[in-house]
C-alpha cells in the first residue's frame, strides 16, 4: 500500500516512454495515473487514521538497515493534495500544452514529478530522501526547460544553480550525519541523537540541513531562485511547482527538525520566527511590486510560505496545526489563481496588468474564479486561508510573539492590497486600446482549463465553509508530529 | 589522513564556490563538477577511512576480514556519482542551450526577471496607483 | 415580479425581528450556536438582544426599502441581478455582525461586509472613482479589520472564551489585565476604520461614487455605524476606564466638527450628507466614550433617529438626481413642485436632522446635550464641541432639505421630471417614522432603545423618552443651535467665496497619508525587490552560500571546542601525493584560461579522487568514479567547444571578494570535516551489513548487494533521475535539429 | 575523426567490449563492477563506434532507440521489484532461484535489477551521445 504512490507514477512514466510518440496514450495514462494516486491517498488516509502511523519495508529488509517508508497523518494528508493537484493539472493541461511539449515528454516527466514528491512524503530514509529530492529536481529542470526561449533559459539557470547548491549542502549534511551517527533511517537517527550530546557538529550539522532545506522551501533569505525562475514556464508547470515543490521543503524542515533533531538544536526559534517573518513580508513586498500577473504570483508563493514556517517556528501543536491546514488551503488556492491566471492569459494573450483589462462583464465566472481564491489568499473569512491564519496568530499571542503575529497580520493587509489590485486591473479597468481580439476557447478546451480551476476554487471555498474536519485531521496531524514516539514505533518496532 | 583529506575537500570547496561565483555560466558547471567531488570525497571521509580492504567477502568466507572499508559511505557516494553525473550532463547541456539563446555566457545579461520593473516606478510618478 | 419576491426577504426578516421585540425588551436573550471549528473552539453563534435587535430592524427594514428604490433606480444596468445577489448578501453579512453571539462569528461577518462594500461601492465599475473609492474603502476596513482580529483573538484568551456571553461578564479582569490598552487601541482601530471615525474619515465620502441606493444602504443606517455598533458591543468589557474615555471623546469630537464643517463646504449633495453622516458617527462615538447611562440612552436614540433621517435624505438625494439629472444644490432649485412626495421626504428628515420639534432628532439632540453638560469630566469643552457640531448640522440640513426643493431652480438646462413611486415612497417612510417617533417617543423608547441601552451599559437603565423636557439649559441650548444654524445658512455663501482660494481640504486632510502610501509602497517594495532580486545570480549563489555557511560557522564558534583533537596527518608520500593533486586540479582549473585546460584539470580532480577511492578500499566507487569522469570529459569536450572562450569579466575587486568568500567556504567545510572526524566513531549499520551480505544477499561484493538489494529503492530512484536527465538533454537539443525555433 | 585505425579498431573492439560489460555485469555481486559499469562500458563501445563512424551509423549498429533502451532499463528495474508482490512480499525484496545457474552462481531478483540499471545506463549515455553528436 505504501508503495503505491511511487508505483503508480513509476509505472505510468515508464509506459509513456514506451509510447514515446502517441501523444494520446500518454496523456490519457497521466490522468488516469493522477487520478489513481489520489484514490490511493485517500486510502492511505484512511487507514493512517484507523491504524496510527504505519510503515512498510523495502525490499523487506528490516529498519533501519533497509529503506523504510512512513506515512503519518501529515505525509498522507499531503499524499493526497499531491494526488489532487497532479489531477487537476493534468487535466489542466491537456488543454493548455501545446504539443512540442507534449512531444518532448512532458506527460511522464509530470509522472516522475510526482513520483518524487511522493517519495520525499513517504521516506523514512534520510539518504532516500535526497534521492527522491534530486529526482524531483530533475524533472522539474526539465519541464523548467521544455519550451526555451529567452526568459525561461535564464530562469532555469538560475533554478538550477540554487538548486543544486541546496543538493550539494545537503548531500553534505546526511554524509556528516551519518559520520557522526552511523545511520540514516530517521527514526533511527531521532534514538541515537537523542542519546548524544547535543553539542559538537551536531548543531552545525542541523543548520546545515536547514539551510540546505531552506532553499528548497524558499525561505529568506534563500529564496531567489523561485521568484527568478517561476514566471517563465507554462502556468500548468507553475502550478504544481508552486502547489508542491516548495511544500517538500517545508514539510522536510518540519519532519526533519522536529523528529530528528531536538528543538535545541537549531539555532532557535528567533532565528526561524525572523526568516519567516521576513519571508513573509519580503515577499508580499516583491509581489506589490510586481506588474506582471505571473511574478507577482511568484512572490506571493514565497510570501505564503513564510506562514508556514511561522508554525514551525511557533513549535506549539496549534501552531502547526495551522500550519499544516494552512499548506493544503495554500496548495488549492494558489493554484486556483495561477489557473485563472493562465485561462486569462489563453483569452487575452497577456498577464500584464497594464494590458489587461475588461473581462468583468463578459466573464463573470471567470471574475469569481479569481477573486474567492484571492480573498482566501489574503486570509478574508469564511475562506480557507481564514482559519490557518487564524490558529497561527492564536497560537502566536498565546506565545507572546506580538511582533511575529503584527508582520503576519500587516502582511495579509499587503495581500489583500495587491491581489485585489491586481483583480481590479483584470476585471474592472476598461480593457486599454492597445489589447488584442480576445482568443476563442473551442468549449472542450474550456471545460479543461475551467473544471480544474473550478474544482480547486471550491475547494477553498468549501474548505473555508466546513474547516472542522480537514482542520481536526491536521490537529491529530500536528500532535502526531510533535509527539515523535508513536513515528519511531512504527518504524523500529518497539521505542528502546 | 583525515584531516589531510578534509583540507582537500576545503579546497575543492573554495575551488567550486569560486568558480560558481564566475559572471561566465560556463565557468559555473566546472564548479558544479568541483562542489560535486567535493561532497562525495566528504562522505567518503566522514565515513572514517580504513587503508585498502575493500568490503568484500573473501571466497572462502561468510565474513569479510576485518578491518574493512565502511560499504555504506560507498553505497551513498556511488549513487551520488551518478546522480550528479546525471545532473551535471543536463545542467551542461543547459547550458550551452542557455548560451545559444541568450547569445552571451555573461550572467549580467541575463536578468530579463526584473524586466519592467525599472519602469514602472518612473511611469507610476504623476498618476498614483491608476487602477 | 422579481423584486416582489426579492423583497420578501428582507420584509420577512423584518416581521420576524419586529415580532420578538416584546421578548427582547423583557429581557430575554435569544440564542442559537452551532459548532463550527471545535477542535479551535469556535462555534457559529448568533445571539439576538436588545442591541442586535435595534440594529437587525433598522438593517431589515431600510434593506427592503433600499431593495424596492433600487428596482427603479437602477432598472436598466446590465448587472442588475449582480446588484441584488451582492446586496443581499451585504444584508446578510450585516445581519451576521449584529447577532453574532462570538468573536469569530463576529468577525466573519464583519469583514464579509467589508467585502460586500467593496463590490457594491466598485459598482460603477467603469469609472475610475468608483474603483479607487471600492479598493479605498477595502483596504483601510481591511486593515482595520486585521486589527480587529488580533484584538479579539487577545480579549477571547484574556476572557478564556470567545463566546460574548462569557466575555460581556468578564469586563473587570480584562480591564486589569496587562494587555488592556493594546487590546483596546486594536478593537477601536477596528471600530474607526469602519465608521470613518478620524483620521480614516476619508474613504466614506469617497464611497458616495457608488450607485445611491447603494450609499444610502452602507452609509446611513448600517455599515458604517458597524464601527459604533462594535464600540456599544465592546462597551461593558473595555468601556470605562480612562483609555476609553480618552480616545473615544477625543477622536469622536474631532470627526463630529470635521465631518460637520467639510459637509457644508460641499456642493454635491450626496457629498453633504456623507460628511454628515461622518459627522454624526463622531457624535456617537463620543457619546459612547462619556459611557454614561444618559450618554447610552443618547447614542441608541440617535442612532436610530439617524438611520432614519440620513437613509430618507439619501434616497432623496438619489430620486433628485434621478428626477433632475443633477445633485449640485448650486445648480437645483424648486423641485417641490415637480417632485413633492419627496420634497416631503426630504423636509421632514432634514427637520429630524436639525433637531426641530417634535421630530425624533429633537430628543435625540436634547438627550445629547444633557449627556455632554453632565459629563463627568470636561463638560463645558464636550458641550460647546456639540453645539459646533449640532449648529453646522442644522446649516447642512438646511443645505439639503431645503434649497433643492424651494426657491428658483438655478441651472435652465436641467429639465426636472417626477419620478415613480419606487423612488419616493422608500425616503417617505422612514423620515414619517422620525415623525412618527417624535409625537410618541414613549413606547419605543420603552421597547428599543431601552433594551439596546441596557446591553451597552451592562444593565438595565430607566430611560423614558418625552418630548417635553421643560424650560431648561438644554431647551435654550437648543434654540441657540437652530439659531447659530440658521445664521450660518443665510452666511454660508460669504463664507465660501472666502475660503475658496486657501482650498481648505487640501492642507490636513489624511486621505493624503492614504494616496502618499499608496504611491509610495509600491515604490519602496520595488526597491527593495531590485535590491534584493537583482536578477544576477551570482549574487543569489554567494548570498545562499554566504548565509549557509556563516550559519554553520556560527554554531561551530558557539558549539564547545573541546572534543577536537586531529588525529596528526598520517600517510604514505603516495597518499600526501594524490592530495597534492586534487588540490593542484582544482586551483589550476579556477584559474586557467583555457577551456581545454579547465576540462583537463577537472579530469585531474576526477582522477585523483578515484586514487584516493583506491587506496582506501574502494574499488567499486573507483571504477564508477574513472568511467564517469571519461564520459563527462567527453561530454565537456562535445559541449564546449561550441561555447565562448573564458573571458575576464569580473574586476580584480570583486574577484578578491569572491576569493574570501569561497575560502571561507572551504575553511568552514574543512574545519566541519575535521570536527566530525574527531568526534568517537559509534557502531554504524555497516556491520550488520557486512554480516548478512553473503547469507541473506547471497551477493560477496557488499557495496553492491546494498546498491541492488539492501537499499534498492535508492538504485530505483538514481536510474530515474538519469533516465529523466537523459530526456531534458535530448529535449533540450532535439528542437533544435528539428530545425523548428522557438514558437 | 574518420581514422582508419579507429574505424578498423572498433569493429573488432565492439563485440568484445559488449561481452565485456555482460561479464561485468554478471560478477558485479561478487566482485567489483555491476550494471552501472557494465552499461558504462556499453555506451563507450558504442560512442567509439559512432566517433569513427559518424552518428547514423551508429544508432543503426545500436538497432534500438536509446530511448527505448531507457525505458525498458527503467522497466526491468521496476519488474523486478514488482515481482515479488505477487508472491505476497514487499515491493523490491529479493527472491532467488534455489538452484545455482552456471556463470553467476544464484539467479535472483537483484540480477534482474541490475540488468535495469545496465540497460538504462548504456541507454541514456547513448542518448546523450548520440544527441550531443547530431548537433
């Protein structure tokens, strides 16, 4: 069961290299695939919550000298965000990729991006875990890459670099630890630190890891490459990288440093609390500044994850909680508005504010489709992005950190201010005469540029409606995390 | 030889970052390679080193004879060769794409991200936000 | 008809509400929850007390008249029925607000309706005013409303509930708590920014761009008094201390006379009454802030009587201009003959509104000068800032009740037409209910206000309302302010002609600071961003990198240094030797400046490394490592010769600077790797490895049973990511040769 | 690049470098070598090959498209650890023939894995190649 969702994507990538030129064949296997991975999250899921967390053994080695897999409440959770954006994107783009890059395999390189995101989910493995990393990476390179003119070379580049300098602090950090530990299983790794002193190369290895996931996660001041790169490739490539990519990397840091590491060890929390805060803000500030629909986008993704790592810096089960809940709204909302953002783009052949404009009256859904995800954005009731924002703050009052709780709140003002600018721009303004005919949408293309988005739009929507029982599973989710026993159980059997 | 190893890994470091510091692109894969050898040598090394015994299990054995090399740094450290050679062959291939569209290896030229944004704050002068 | 059945709604919400007033003035406290978020313990409450209620009949009720006017008005905009979904829905959010029985339900349903505005107030959309004034008005309640929600997530752990029951009884220890006055000032930066209260007074009359019914909606009876209504919830919990006072009397009094004096400056009618409808919200405020049992009764009596004259003189307004084609009182003139019903309207609110007897205004005004002249503190001051304030309204009043209706009409070529029912029954009704309220003050002083007084004060308060007060201080302060008022009409245009040219709005006015922000953020962000995202990534690179390692180099200082103890450099000269060359690889490939040697030397590093792989026992890694650095030598080789020759780009400075910076690179690593090999060596896996290779994986080399068995699934995922990489090379070349450019 | 001596070479050099890597392959669980090398040594053979011949050459001596080489290698990895689920066991463990075959001692699983990695590997370096050189 824990094998499915590398399987699955595995598989159907390996099938769409085999039929390399039926273009037809493969994008029918990657929906399906998509679809099939969700379904299995969801199983997952459930079982997780009937069983606790469970794990499985490749090769059926025993943990911790074989590779482990683990699913907790939070791996699978994002199992099965991972399985719905894969589908709605999919979907999404057999409508918006034009077919050179269909041609060049785009629909199995999506395939091993998913497959790697998974297995950085699932793996209890440390080293595993770099693997599936640089898997992911690869495949995001390429589909970075596919297209190539001008803009999105120097994005790519840039991606690269950064990228690979975090592969290369992290692949340093796990060849330390596993000097200094003789293991890599993490939970494995959690017993035998917890018996070390903490002082030593210990602390410098965990900020190595940190920095190292930090880049992946886009934190401040790390987080360069992803405005640099994300305004460049096709809005469906964006959509997942912006959904899931930097996700992993906040997810790792929250695995990472709250089951391997004991809290002292980072450098602590004002440190991380700062990073986030500037993050946070940093980014909202790029977005304001932005003119173009797309980097602002971009910013507003980093803007978005310095939330997520306030959680981690909050260390409360609330505070994650939030910030677990916070990172699924993220994953349906963004997503939502970088599709409408690409619908828009189709009609008009712009995502520039300034040549944008008019499509209020015409396009009513299209308005809606833009603006419920934006207002969730920004953190409005009764919308998803409401009731993370709202446990983080109640979880940073509760710990006195007034200043953290001042940026988060005055950053979601800025968020309001520039997504609905940017929503007055589109809809509102007369469109300028400089504007071309708007394109026509064959209705089949429609449906798939719109169910998705409407999909993820409702999402939110109703996310932010009935929170009760998403935000429970993400409570149990934050406790099981912070509760690590129940993880390393799993794991090794018994707690030594 | 440890600690002379890990002046050598300092070194293929400093030589690495350097190198990915050039304005030229093209100097950037040589430090890739260079970080690159320099992580691996890291593992290697951490790994603790033991002077010739490869972990093999001798024919007439069940056991390799001890002292033996630690097999696991070198399990690591070959799939990190070949997924840095993986990389590395894009990444140069990158490269060379980026090269040919761009028309200069020179990263300064590259910095069409920020384009618009120059003028923007001139154009926004006399009208505020115009919405 | 549509509308008919539209209208139902509002018309049977405000049966409903109209019929539970004999059990909320008996006290009784309607309540209904609903769990909503258990696991963060909030619940979906509502709540209906004497508060809620005065409010949820005036929302109710000037709803459906807004409903009905709007039918008309509006009859031929293409987006009617988006009118209606958003105004009802605004109805609802209001609703929402005044009945919720929780902080959080509170808070969902106030920034809804900051979210109804913003749509309505935008609903012109393609005028440019409108969208300015939509996002004005957006963000400042936006930001207001942010700070609001820290203020109650504050008093909800403060009170250990977020339920208002629980809250309104713990006023003392959330008075006496350390975070009172930061709770506080966060609650009022809510409650401001929604009633325009001083200094964000701005954005309501830059609102009036809405359609009319639209602004009589928002701005006369409901939106903007959510910002009082929020100040009368929060009363007995954070009223009465001295704060309170303070900022209440203050900023109250100072947007009473800033609202009071901007109104009569202003030609447009709708521009009049929104400054006095800013105006009023300062009264109220004030009032709140006295906190006074006779204060309380003033500010709910007023309240109400203002919704009503102001939704009158609003809809006015709006049949003026509909009828006449324009709302300039410069330009109007006479209308009472073409348009009497609503000549009617409008006198009798602007009569309620200058506090003439025996309207309701006329109490209101009596009860609020016996509120500031027995002010516990500074009475005279609170007194005559009323009496400025009252006087003015009395000329604004005069302003719009009677010059567009009496006299000559001014401007020829406007042509005034009568206008249809649907225009001028929905002002008529509620300027009779002023009158109506006036001639019988009694019972719904006993009914209404009573109850909502009572809420805001904490506890019951005797109130009975008359119009008769007898000869008083307050009676002749009274007839002094229609006096002063009157005296200031008949001025007004002196006046004017003098102030004009020193423009008096364009020295303080605030929504400066707001357009000054709005220019200058987006100017500081872009910045910022430029500074920050330059767009040259070698400064990304040495950035990431520089912060990493100092990082790391932060911990190592930090961390004790005791355990390092280097084992001396031990070795055979071979061994010094391959060292020697790997380092003589890697310095000669930095600064070569030829490609082909750069390649060489890197080949030399390739080499070097798989020596030392050799000489400590690592045949497999050293082979791999030998036939990788051949290919890679071969695909450098293929590569590079179709890429520029090294240039010198950089200058010396700056290549010295990244000199530092890569040797503290590599010092930190060196001195990492030294400490990691100085810390004890603890039993690894590799035992247990060593021991099950042959029995369990039948395999002799162990590296590779652990690659192909142990730790297969790491095998599985670097064949992948080859697999991958092998496709971007080929994708990234094959449209090239397909001799396709980019599209 | 069209020398003789090369071109003469490499004709003979080919099948004995392929046996070559098929013996690397085969031993790698026992001694030094394995599928990566083994399909290192492949991808050698055959870019000498194509240096001498030209690149359609090449790919004709191949017969396969190294795409379809990658796929399959992928393919065979993957097989090899789904075998096992249908005798009940987790994904990638290894199973082993009771009886020893010649030549490599114990058939298994693993062997089957490593055949994966050899194809795939040979698969994209030729696939590089072969692109790198049509350019």
């Amino acid at each position: 069961m824990l094998f499915l969702p590398l399987l699955i994507p595995l598989a159907t990538a390996i099938a769409g290299l085999l039929a390399w030129n039926r273009r037809k064949l493969q994008r029918l296997l990657g929906v399906c695939s998509s679809a099939a991975l969700l379904i299995v999250g969801l199983m997952l899921l459930a079982t997780v919550q009937q069983q606790g967390v469970i794990s499985a053994q490749a090769g059926n080695w025993p943990a911790p000298f074989g590779i482990t897999l683990v699913a907790d409440l939070l791996s699978s959770l994002l199992i099965v965000a991972t399985g719905l954006m894969g589908l709605c994107v999919t979907v999404y783009s057999l409508a918006d990729t034009d077919t050179r890059q269909e041609s060049l395999g785009y629909h199995p390189l999506l395939q091993v991006l998913l497959l790697g995101i998974c297995g950085s989910f699932l793996t209890g493995d440390l080293f595993n875990l770099y693997v599936w990393f640089e898997v992911m990476l690869i495949a995001s390179f390429v589909l970075l890459a596919l297209g190539g003119q001008r803009e999105q070379m120097e994005g790519a580049i840039k991606y690269v670099a950064l990228n690979l300098i975090a592969s290369a602090l992290l692949l340093a950090g796990i060849g330390l630890l596993y000097g200094v530990t003789g293991t890599l299983n993490m939970a494995h790794l959690a017993i035998r630190l917890q018996s070390m002193p903490h002082t030593g190369t210990i602390p410098v290895i965990a900020a190595l890891l940190f920095c190292a996931f930090s880049i992946k996660a886009a934190v401040f001041p790390f987080y360069f490459w992803l405005p640099a790169s994300y305004h460049t490739p096709p809005i469906a490539v964006i959509t997942i990288f912006s959904a899931l990519l930097s996700k992993v990397g906040i997810y790792v840091l929250i695995r990472v440093f709250t089951l391997i590491f004991p809290q002292e060890t980072l450098a602590g929390q004002p440190l991380i609390l700062a990073a986030a805060g500037l993050t946070m803000l940093l980014g909202a500030l790029g977005a304001v500044a932005q003119p173009e629909l797309r980097r602002m986008l971009a910013f507003c993704v980093v803007s978005q994850i310095g939330y997520l790592l306030m959680g981690l810096g909050l260390f409360t089960a609330l505070a994650l909680s939030g910030s677990i809940f916070f990172m699924l709204h993220i994953m349906a909302a963004k997503s939502a508005l970088f599709l409408t953002t690409g619908v828009v783009a189709r009609l008009t052949g712009s995502s520039s504010l300034a040549e944008l404009g008019g499509l209020y009256r015409r396009y009513p859904l299209l308005a809606a489709l833009f603006l419920v995800p934006a207002l969730s954005v920004a953190g409005i009731p009764p919308l998803s992005g409401f009731w993370g924002k709202l446990a983080l703050i109640q979880a940073g009052l509760q710990s006195g950190q007034y200043l953290m709780v001042a940026v988060a709140l005055g950053v979601s003002v800025l968020t309001l201010y520039y997504l609905t600018n940017a929503w007055i721009h589109i809809y509102w303004k007369p469109a300028p005469e400089t504007a071309a005919k708007l394109q026509y949408l064959p209705p089949h293309r429609r449906h798939q540029l719109l169910a998705p988005t409407l999909l993820l739009a409702l999402f939110s929507l109703v996310l932010g409606l009935l929170p009760e029982p998403l935000f429970r599973l993400c409570h149990s989710a934050a406790e099981q995390i912070l509760n690590p026993s129940s993880y390393i159980t799993a794991v090794l059997g018994t707690l030594p | 030889m440890e600690p002379v190893l890990a002046v050598v890994i300092g070194g293929l470091y400093a030589a690495g970052m350097y190198l990915m510091v050039r304005r030229s692109i093209v100097k950037m894969i040589f430090g890739l390679a260079l970080l690159g050898n320099a992580a691996n040598l890291l593992i290697f090394t951490v790994g603790r080193l033991t002077r010739g015994r490869p972990p093999h299990i001798p024919l007439d054995a069940t056991l390799p004879s001890l002292p033996v090399a630690d097999p696991v740094p070198q399990a690591l450290i070959l799939t990190a060769i070949v997924i840095g050679f993986g990389v590395q062959a894009f990444a140069l291939v990158l490269i060379k794409r980026v090269y040919q569209t761009v028309g200069s290896d020179d990263q300064d030229v590259m910095v069409t991200e920020n384009q618009g944004l120059a003028t923007r704050g001139t154009g926004r002068e006399g009208q505020g936000d115009e919405v | 008809m549509r509308i008919a059945a539209l209208l139902s709604i509002p018309c049977g919400l405000f049966i409903w509400f109209a019929l539970q007033i004999g059990a909320v003035a008996d006290g009784q406290v309607l309540q209904s929850s609903l769990a909503w978020l258990p696991t963060l313990g909030i619940t979906l409450s509502l709540r209906l007390d004497g508060l809620g209620l005065l409010f949820a009949l005036l929302i109710s009720g000037i709803g459906a008249l807004v409903l009905l006017y709007a039918s008309s008005y509006l009859h031929d905009d293409p987006h009617l029925d988006r009118f209606y979904a958003f105004i009802l829905a605004f109805m609802a959010a209001m609703l929402g607000t005044v009945l919720a029985g929780d902080l959080i339900t509170l808070f969902v349903f106030w920034e809804l309706t900051s979210l109804c505005s913003f749509v309505l107030i935008g609903f012109d959309y393609q005028s440019q005013a409108s969208r300015k004034a939509a996002l004005q008005a957006l963000l400042v309640t936006g930001a207001g409303g942010l700070a609001l929600l820290g203020g109650i997530i504050l008093l909800g752990q403060v009170a250990g509930s977020l339920e208002l029951t629980t809250i309104l009884a713990s006023g003392e220890q959330v008075r006496n708590h350390a975070l009172y006055l930061p709770m506080l000032l966060l609650v009022l930066a809510g409650a401001f920014t929604k009633s325009a209260q001083f200094p964000f007074q701005f954005w309501l009359p830059n609102a009036m761009a809405a359609p009319t019914p639209v602004s009589a909606y928002l701005h006369s009876a409901t939106m903007v008094k959510l910002g009082v209504f929020l100040l009368a919830r929060f009363s007995p919990v954070l009223g009465g201390s001295d704060s309170w006072f303070v900022c209440l009397t203050g900023i109250g009094g100072i947007t009473l006379l800033l609202g009071a004096v901007r109104a009569i400056t202003c030609s447009d009618l709708k521009q009049i009454l929104a400054w006095t409808t800013v105006s009023a919200l300062g009264m109220l405020t004030l009032l709140l802030g006295l906190g006074t049992p006779l204060a309380i009764s003033a500010a709910m009596l007023l309240l109400t009587v203002h919704a009503l004259y102001k939704s009158a003189l609003f809809l006015a307004a709006g049949a003026v201009d509909h009828g006449a084609g324009s709302r300039d009182i410069n330009r109007l003139g006479g209308l009472a003959g073409t348009m009497p019903q609503v000549a009617l309207a409008s006198g009798l609110a602007a009569l309620s509104m200058a506090g003439v007897v025996p309207l309701a205004g006329f109490i209101a005004k009596e009860l609020f000068y016996e509120a500031t002249l027995q002010a516990p503190t500074a009475a005279t001051l609170l007194t005559l800032v009323a009496f400025l304030g009252n006087g003015l309204t009395v000329t604004a009043a005069l302003l719009t009740g009677w010059l567009p209706f009496y006299g000559m009409l001014k401007d020829d070529t406007l042509h005034p037409h009568p206008v249809d029912l649907r225009l001028w029954l929905p002002p008529l009704l509620p300027a009779a209910l002023g009158l109506l309220i006036g001639l019988f003050p009694g019972p719904a002083g006993r009914l209404l206000m009573a109850p909502a007084a009572a809420q805001v004060a904490g506890s019951p308060l005797p109130l009975s309302l008359g119009l008769w007060h007898g000869f008083s201080p307050v009676l002749l302060l009274s007839l002094a302010t229609l006096g002063a008022g009157l005296a200031l009409f008949s001025l007004r245009r002196p006046l004017l002609a003098r102030l004009q040219p020193s423009q008096p709005s364009a020295g303080w006015d605030t929504e400066r600071l707001y357009d000054w922000l709005l220019i200058g953020l987006p100017r500081l962000a872009l910045g910022i961003t430029l500074r920050l995202q330059s767009g040259r990534l070698r400064y990304y690179l040495m950035t990431v990198t520089g912060v990493a390692v100092a990082l790391m180099a932060l911990n190592l200082m930090t961390s004790s240094n005791d355990d390092l103890q280097l084992p001396r450099p031990d070795g055979s000269l071979h061994e010094w030797l391959t060292a020697l060359v790997i380092l003589a690889g890697a310095l000669f490939a930095t600064i070569t400046r030829s490609r082909l040697a750069a390649v060489a030397s890197l080949g030399v590093v390739g080499y070097g490394v798989a020596l030392v792989y050799i000489l400590f026992g690592a045949p497999d890694l050293a082979m791999t490592q030998f036939c990788i650095e051949t290919l890679s030598i071969i695909l450098f080789v293929l590569v590079l010769h179709k890429l520029p020759h090294f240039a010198l780009l950089s200058s010396t400075a700056s290549r010295l600077r990244d000199l530092v910076v890569a040797l503290g690179v590599g010092t930190v690593m060196t001195w990492l790797v030294w400490r990691a090999i100085s810390q004890p060596l603890v039993p690894s896996l590799s035992t247990w490895f060593l021991e099950q290779s042959l029995p369990a994986g039948h395999g002799r080399n162990v590296v590779n049973v652990i690659l192909v068995d142990f730790r297969a699934l790491d095998t599985l995922g670097e064949i992948t990511v080859l697999a991958v990489a092998a496709l971007g090379v080929y994708a990234m070349l094959k449209p090239r040769s397909g001799g396709e450019g980019s599209d | 690049m069209h020398s003789v001596i090369l071109a003469t070479a490499i004709r003979l050099l080919l099948p004995l470098m392929l046996l070559f890597s098929l013996f690397l392959l085969l031993r790698g669980h026992n001694e030094p070598g394995g599928g990566f090398v083994g399909g290192l040594v492949v991808a050698a053979a055959f870019a000498l090959y194509t240096l001498a011949h030209g690149e359609k050459e090449g790919r004709r001596m191949l017969r396969v498209d190294p795409l379809r080489l990658v796929a399959s290698g992928l393919l065979v990895a993957l097989v090899s650890g789904l075998l096992p689920l249908l005798v009940g066991l987790p994904f990638l463990t290894a199973l082993w023939s009771s009886v020893p075959a010649p030549v490599i001692g114990h058939a298994g699983t693993p062997l089957l894995f490593d055949l994966g990695v050899y194809l795939l590997v040979a698969g994209m370096s030729l696939l590089i190649i072969f692109t790198l050189m049509e350019e």
